[in-house]
C-alpha cells in the first residue's frame, strides 16, 4: 500500500511540476513573488497583509481552503513540489534584504532594521525602494550592506541587501561622493530591468534590537565585473572519444535539472 502512495506521489508531483513550469514562464518577478507568498500561506498557514474587510465563504470556498485534508491518507501535500516551492522562497525572503532610515544621511549616519512579516510579504525593500519614507519602484538598485544587530541578547552581524531607488542611492552615498558611481560595464542606474550591486560597508551600527533604528556610516566600493573566462569541458577534453565515452553519453547534457536548481531558476530575477 505504501508504495503505491509513494507511485502516487510521484506521479502528481511530475504532473505538477509540469503544470507549475507552464504557468511560471509568463509571470513577471513581482507576479511570482505574490503566487509563492500566496501558495506557502496555503500550505503553511499566516494571511496576507489585506485590508480588513467581511468576506462570505461558500461551500466550495470552504472545501477548496481545506481540501489538502482530503488527500491525507494518500500523501502529505505539504511534500508536494508546489508547497517545496513555496517553502523554499519564503525561507529565502526573511533576513534577506533590510530597511533603511536615511533621514539623516547628510550626517553619514543610516538607520538599518530588518523588515516586518507584513513587509515581507507586501515586497517593500525588495520590488520598492528601501528607504522606509519612500515607495519607488523605478531602476531600483542593490547594495550590500553590513548590518550589526542584537538578537536573544547576542550580538550579531550580516550581510544583507538594502534595496533603493536612485534618488536614494544619491543618498546612501552622499557622505563620501555625492554621487553613485557605476560598476564598469553596468547598465544606468535608473533602467527598470537591470539592477546594479555595490558593496556598502558600515563600519559602526549602534544595537538596539532587530527592529531598531541603527546607526551606520556606510561607504561605497563599486564591484567590477570579471574579466576571466570560464573554461568548458570542450577546452580540456581531446579530440577523440574512446568507446566507453559513446556509450556513456553526455550527462550534463541529456539530464534535467534538479529540483534544487529549477527552483533558484525561478528566483535568480527575484533577488537582484
């Protein structure tokens, strides 16, 4: 019995993949971003950040809400390669990126905290500007910056990506240039589809909690592109195949991703 609920399994999460591959290749960062929110709430559980309102349920609202219930003696839904999807992005969103206080940034001094559930899930500081005083959405661009925090009375610090539109990014670095320089090679700072990433050090930040407001002088660095080139199996390999070679095939080439890959294929656009 059990392994005709794991046939089964498999067999639905195959079609699913499938079904989920179709519909994702139309949808644009954002739209994908609100579906994975949307399925791990589904699966997961929390509620979206809406206005409140009196909603009426029918019959079939409230079955198709529930209805994961009715595939528990066959296989946990939870495993199925949508609510993995999910899971996988949402675990992704939170300690990612940062909000910022630029209020006084003629003084060098930048206030970072991390973002709420709500505006993690509204996408504030990842599809609209960081900077918590302003909603920009246009040539948006990302800074990694150096965040010093307290949590559980313990002192830590990471690396997280604070995202600004240019009027912003003008600001982040005003204390040293004035001005944002550009990365060689990099597109203009103000392109809706391509986002450009500096590095941004904060020597200083004062603790005060992970919501807090904190101090920090932030200085630019402009990250350049690479100029090596990557060397492929061709380069190195001779000419001629041996007869193991023939039968053996080009794995690389005849395998399909992982489920580990195709799902940071999904999200290469979505974390900029």
């Amino acid at each position: 019995m059990s392994s005709r609920n794991s046939l089964r399994t498999t067999a639905f999460d195959s079609v699913q993949r499938t079904e989920q591959r179709r519909s994702l290749q139309g949808l644009s960062a954002y739209e994908r971003h609100k579906k994975f929110v949307s399925d791990y709430i589904k699966y997961y559980g929390g509620k979206l950040p809406t206005p409140a309102k009196v909603e009426t349920k029918s019959d079939w609202d409230v079955v198709r809400e529930n209805h994961k219930f009715l595939w528990e003696d066959d296989f946990d839904v939870g495993n199925s390669w949508e609510a993995k999807l999910a899971k996988k992005y949402y675990d992704k969103l939170f300690k990612e990126y940062c909000l910022a206080n630029l209020t006084r940034y003629k003084e060098g001094k930048i206030g970072l905290r991390w973002r709420t559930e709500k505006e993690v899930l509204a996408g504030k500081g990842q599809f609209s500007c960081g900077n918590k005083h302003c909603s920009g959405q246009q040539g948006l661009a990302s800074f990694e910056v150096n965040f010093g925090y307290k949590e559980g009375g313990e002192r830590k610090q990471a690396l997280v990506k604070l995202r600004v539109c240019p009027d912003c990014a003008a600001k982040l670095s005003y204390s040293y240039s004035g001005s944002l320089k550009r990365a060689a090679g990099q597109a203009e700072a103000d392109s809706p589809d391509v986002a450009k990433r500096q590095k941004v050090s904060s020597p200083r930040a004062d603790a005060g909690g992970p919501h807090g407001a904190r101090e920090s002088v932030c200085e630019q660095r402009g990250e350049g592109k690479s100029d090596g080139r990557q060397r492929s199996d061709k380069d190195e390999a001779p000419e001629g195949h041996s007869g193991s070679d023939a039968w053996r095939g080009d794995r690389q080439e005849s395998s399909e991703p992982t489920q580990e890959e195709e799902f940071e294929q999904y999200f290469k656009d979505m974390f900029a």
